[in-house]
C-alpha cells in the first residue's frame, strides 16, 4: 500500500491536517509537545506496553508519543506510528531518525478506512481517534489490526467546562466574532470534545467490539503561552477559538481591537513564573480486544 490515504469521510480533516492546522501545529509545537505530553505520559505509565510488544500509534503527528513507545517495547518490540498527514509523517521520520531510534516507523495512513497492518499487542492514541468522522469505524478498524486480548489506550478530552485552556478563549472570541461559514473552509474533524462523553464512548467501543472498557480521569495544568502575547496569539491560532477565528475570516479579522484586549485581561489572572497556565483534563480510556 502506497503512501495516500483512500478517498472517505475524513478527506476534508486529511486535507486540513495537511495544510493550515500542520502550520499552526509546527508553529506553536513548543507548546503543545510540551502541554499535551503531561496527559500520553500519564496514559503510557498507567497502561504501557509489554517490552517486546508490536504496538501501533493512531494519530501519531509528530511521533512524539511514537518514539517513547518504541523505548518501552525495547529493541524486541516495533513501533508504527500512523498519521493522515503525510506532513507529520514526515516530520516524526525525519525526527526518528536523527535520534537514532530503529525500532519505530511512520507510515501515512486513514485510520478509519486504511489497512493498518498488524497483529498488534498494544494500540495507543493521543487525541487521534477523536478527530475521525466516524470514530466506531476507526475502533472497529484497529479492532481488525488488533491481537486477541490486545490493548488499546486512548486519551480523549473531557468535557469543554474542565478544559479552560481552549474554552474560555473560545467563550472570549464568540462574544466579539460573528460565526464563519463552514462550507468555505476545511476543518478539522468532529472536533477535540466529541468523545468528551464516557457513556457515548463506553457505547462506541462496545459496538466496535471492544470489551472491558474502563476510563480514568487525569487533570494536569497546560501553558498556552510564555508570556502572555504568545497566549493570545496561541488562542487565536489553536483550538476551537482559533478555528472559530479563520473560519470568520475578515469579520474575525475586523474583531480583534475588542477580542485581543479581552484575552489580555483574562490570561493575565493565569500568568506565572512559568508562563500562562491552565487547567485541562482527559480521559484515559482503555479497552481489550
């Protein structure tokens, strides 16, 4: 199988993974490499793959969870990373191989139409399968890849009230920005709370024919920003707030005298000696095969 994802649901969120979100992504990466590693390295400690595993990362971008999992399988035990942007890909190969790792690799692949190879022991995804048009396609998917009695181990976001660090910034430009027209532009999927809801996803698993579902909460501060224009500028660029901005184009545009003011005054209540901190928060959902 060639590199190029197959035509399906997700053409629209492939196409925006690969363009203007993999530019925003590698434009503030110190941040969200640093913020969102707190919740995968928690996942990884409570539930790690057994040294010696075949293990798959679905939605692995820049392979920064990839190359961790490649160091607990060891040298007896591969690591696939897979991504439906080909930009990521090539980024997390370029990154593999100048540290030196030989046990990991990195293909392009849709995880919910693609082949994805296999059997593996051990499946992992941080904030991956949440963007999938259709996420029990994806399970069902990686089910099919998986080996009998194999993990899976999925970090999704909670709810948007107990994730501050992208939802006040979204309430602040909603006040000022008139909504955008979502037919102009892609974007980038379901969104990062479509399986903020445990008995949705519970439900989401069963049917895709996982069992033993569990979830555990892990809550841990994200810094938005070292100062506090990189915070505004961050909110203007990431998330939900971000989206809402370049979907508004000109009238978001037009904005900004009465949105940037207001993200000033509400991040300087959250600035510290370690930058704009914020309180998020996940699930960390595993499920046998």
């Amino acid at each position: 199988m060639t590199d190029t994802a197959i035509a399906t649901g997700n053409d629209d969120a492939i196409e925006a993974w690969n363009t203007i979100l993999f530019d925003k992504f590698v434009r503030f990466r110190h941040l969200l490499t640093q913020g969102l590693s707190a919740h995968g390295e928690a996942a990884l400690g409570w539930h790690p793959p057994r040294r010696g595993a075949r293990a798959i990362d679905l939605g692995c971008g820049f392979g920064d969870t990839t190359m961790p999992i490649a160091g607990l399988v060891g040298p007896g035990g591969d690591a696939l990373g897979v991504d439906c942007s080909a930009r990521f890909v090539d980024s997390a190969r370029a990154d593999a191989a100048a540290a030196g790792i030989a046990n990991v690799r990195f293909e392009v692949r849709d995880i919910e139409a693609d082949a994805l190879g296999g059997p593996y022991d051990y499946a992992f995804s941080r904030f991956g399968i949440m963007f999938c048009a259709n996420p029990v396609a994806a399970l069902r998917n990686v089910r099919a890849s998986t080996e009998p009695d194999g993990e899976l181990c999925c970090v999704v976001w909670r709810k948007r009230d107990d994730n501050p660090w992208v939802f006040v910034a979204q309430q602040v430009v909603e006040r000022f920005v008139p909504k955008g027209d979502h037919a102009e532009h892609v974007t980038c999927g379901p969104g990062p709370f479509s399986m903020a809801s445990a008995d949705l996803v519970s439900e989401q698993f069963r049917i895709a024919g996982w069992r033993r579902v569990a979830f555990e909460r892990h809550d841990a501060p994200i810094c938005i920003g070292r100062d506090i224009d990189e915070a505004v500028q961050f909110a203007l660029a990431i998330g939900p707030s971000g989206e809402h901005m370049r979907l508004a184009g000109a009238a978001g545009q037009a904005c900004l005298g009465e949105v940037v003011p207001a993200l000033e005054a509400m991040f300087r209540g959250h600035l510290g000696s370690d930058g704009v901190m914020l309180p998020s928060s996940t699930w960390v959902v595993t499920a046998r095969a």
